[in-house]
C-alpha cells in the first residue's frame, strides 16, 4: 500500500486550506488516542517521508480520514472541495504517467517516421503504447473502424496514416482516434482508460517531437559553442590551446553519434572539443564520417595514438590523464542515457 503514499503534507495542506502544523497536529491525536474512531494506520493511511522528523507522506484514505476529522470537528463543509482536488490530481498524475510512457516509447531511433514534417508511428511502438502487446489484431480492428466511422471523418492516408510496406504508421491525430476507439471497446476497463488518456495527449505530444526535431540542429550548434566556450580554446584531449603562436582549429565532437543518437546531440558531456586535425583523424581511423561511434572508439583511439597525441614528457602524461578522466566521466554520465 505504500506505493499509494504520494500525497506531500504541504499538499495536503493547502488543499484542506489549514496550516502544516494543524495537519500533524491531527495526526498527532490520532496517534495518541487509541479507543476511539480516528486512526491512520501506517502502510495504509500514510508512510515516512523522514521518521526521524515523523514527517509523513499520505494516501488518499489518509488524507480523507484527515478531511474527515476536520468536517466533523470544526464544522466545515471540506468533501466537495477535496473529491473535486483530488480528482484533479489524480488526473494529473495520470497525465504524467502517459508522457512518460511516451518518451520511453519514442526514445527507439526506429519508432517514428517523419514525412514533410510529420512525424508518424510504427505499430510495434504504437501496440507499446496503447499497452497491446502483440495483437495487432487489436489494433487493426479499432484502425478499421475509424476508417468506417460514419460520425466522424474517416482516417485519411498522409494525415492520419501513411503507409511503409505493409505496415501502417500512424500520425499523433490518427493514434488519438485509434486510442478513444479502443477507449470504448476494450473490454478491460483499465485498458480503456488508459486508451482514453492516450487519446487526449498523444497529438500534442507527437507535435512536440516535430517541433523538437525541427529546432534540434540550433541547439546543437548551441551546445557545440557552449562547449567551446567552457574549454577556453584548448583541445580536451592534447591539452593545446589556441593563440597567436599556435593558432588550431577546434572541434566540438559528439563522443556519441549524431545519426545513432540523435537524443543526446546537444547533451553537453556529450561533447568533447578537441582539434580539428584530430577530429578528422578519428573519423578517418574509425573508416569516414558516416561511421557511427561512442565513447569506447574515443578510448580505444586514444589508447592506439598515444605515443603521437601525449609526447613523452610529465605535460603530455597529464594531459593524457585529465583526457581518460573526461572520457570516464563520459562513461558514466552519458553512456547509461545511450
């Protein structure tokens, strides 16, 4: 039942408009009087957010015993208002689950296609969603009955659908259709529901992704001269800087991909500057800029040209060091994301 405990004390407050400390004052009583009908079992009513603190976190029975106490005692009508917030805030967090739900769908690099800035799903990733497992059966019949549909206007190819080989990929207008048709014809309520909520958000969700992957190449140069900018004209790798007697240029190098990892293009750990002639040769060691690489090719570069990148002296052995540090933290801040 502690999974339920998502209710903070300083919500609950503001929703039953008392203070913090008549809040725990409530509790307080429930805790100390054991014989009458005021209690808030611990698991079920309410968990430890700080026990240390007895600061608490609560259900929605929790919470209502709460409103419950406070109707009674000082004589204020609280239930309409509290079944009309936390009705609200139940919506929200369902809100929220299917935007989750949607970025780790549409995190595969394979899960949409994008057709004169349009962006459409394949079915795998639209079963996901929905949580259809594998029947596409179940999804082929709700799309056919929208291609039908008599009350409204019928799925049309390029701005509800498109397709790519026998597949049919859907676009943000289409899976909201599909979506509130299964809404209505499930026959698990949960899974109605939860079709119903992917219905109302799924469009606007899908026009952000568009709008993200139009302004994408901006923000890219952006964190490409941000980074620039923070390693104050020296390579991160040799260590060189640039100035009048050694006047370089410098490459801010996606240690990760672009094509293969578009979502972490404009991360800034992403992104080591070092020198073009560097740059270039990496790509070229690695077989031409086409090749996809991560943080393991930087490495292993490093490692093979060690003896030419770092001469030896106790400079170069430092800045050998402070380069394999950067790549270690590339490792760990970004390579969990990839």
């Amino acid at each position: 039942m502690t999974e339920k405990c998502t209710i903070r004390d300083n919500e609950l407050s503001q929703a039953l408009e008392v203070s913090l400390q008549r809040i725990y004052d409530i509790c307080d009583f429930f805790d100390q009087v054991h014989d009458d009908k005021w209690e808030l079992t611990e698991g079920e009513h309410f968990s430890w957010a700080n026990q240390s603190l007895k600061q608490r976190r609560f259900s929605p029975e929790g919470a209502y015993e709460i409103c419950k106490y406070i109707n009674e005692n000082e004589g204020r009508q609280l239930f309409r208002r509290f079944r009309r917030w936390l009705s609200g805030r139940d919506e929200k967090l369902k809100q929220l689950l299917v935007e989750k739900k949607f970025i780790e769908v549409v995190k595969s690099k394979d899960a949409l296609i994008f057709v004169n800035d349009h962006a459409y799903m394949r079915p795998r990733y639209t079963r996901q969603l929905l949580g259809l497992g594998n029947r596409q059966d179940v999804l082929n019949k709700a799309f056919q009955g929208e291609i039908r549909a008599t009350e409204a206007e019928p799925l049309q190819l390029e701005k509800h659908f498109i397709k790519d080989g026998d597949a049919i990929c859907l676009s943000g207008m289409g899976i909201a259709r599909v979506s509130a048709n299964l809404g209505t014809t499930l026959t698990n309520h949960h899974r109605r529901a939860w079709c119903e909520l992917v219905s109302q958000r799924v469009t606007t969700a899908l026009q952000d992704v568009v709008e993200d992957r139009k302004n994408r190449p901006i923000l890219i140069e952006q964190a490409k001269e941000k980074a620039k900018r923070a390693a104050k004209q020296t390579c991160q790798i040799t260590g060189e800087k640039r100035g009048p007697a050694n006047p370089i240029n410098l490459a801010a190098h996606h240690v990760y991909d672009c094509q293969n990892y578009p979502h972490l293009a404009d991360h800034p750990y992403n992104l080591i500057v070092i020198k073009e002639s560097v740059h270039k040769d990496f790509h070229q060691w690695l077989g031409g800029n086409g090749r996809g690489c991560t943080v393991d090719d930087l490495e292993r570069y490093i490692d093979t040209f060690s003896a030419s990148l770092f001469p030896d002296s106790s400079i170069g052995r430092r800045h050998m060091g402070n380069a394999l540090k950067r790549i270690e933290r590339v490792r760990q801040m970004v390579r969990p994301l990839a």
